[in-house]
C-alpha cells in the first residue's frame, strides 16, 4: 500500500490521521502480539521490512512521533498486566469474540 500510494505514508506523500492511528498499533505489534501472545510467526523488523520502514520514517523524520514514544513504557507495561492476569488473559481475550 505504501509503496502503491507513492509513500512514504501509507496514503501516500501526505501525513494523515491513519499514521497516526496504525504507529501506536503497530509498534507495540513485536512487544505484545509475537513476544507476549504468540500471534504471528513473524516480527516487523524481520518479516515486515516495508512496515519496518514505514515505522523507523515515522520515528526517526517526523516531529513528534520520537518524542512521544516511550518503548520502555510498553514493555514494562505490557509485562505487568500479563503478569498480573497469568496465561488465562489470552484465553480470555480470544474468547470475548
């Protein structure tokens, strides 16, 4: 899409609300869904290299993007409130479909 669009967003050259929207999910996607949650045999950084690229744009070129992220943040986080609820926390999250 990024590409298709003419990037470097994913709509193309302009910035718009879908980046900043699609930033936060992906960028906990390595933290919480492969590491945490075992839901895909892939990373971004590995497997995803035209998101991996789209992601390091955004952090690295865009105002504000660097400086409202706070990776340790979302390990930390993220650790404490699986640790807190065990391993049913996935069950639970798949089943409330």
């Amino acid at each position: 899409m990024i590409r298709k669009n003419g990037g470097p967003y994913r709509l193309g050259e302009h910035l718009t609300r879908l980046e900043i929207l699609a930033y936060a999910t992906a960028l906990r996607f390595n933290f919480v869904y492969v590491q945490r949650f075992k839901c895909n045999l892939g990373t971004i950084r590995g497997d995803y290299p035209v998101v991996h690229e789209w992601l390091k744009n955004l952090y690295h070129n865009v105002y504000g993007f660097k400086q409202t992220t706070d990776f340790k943040h979302i390990k930390e986080n993220v650790s404490s409130i699986c640790a807190n609820r065990g391993s049913s926390m996935v069950l639970k999250f798949c089943d409330s479909t």
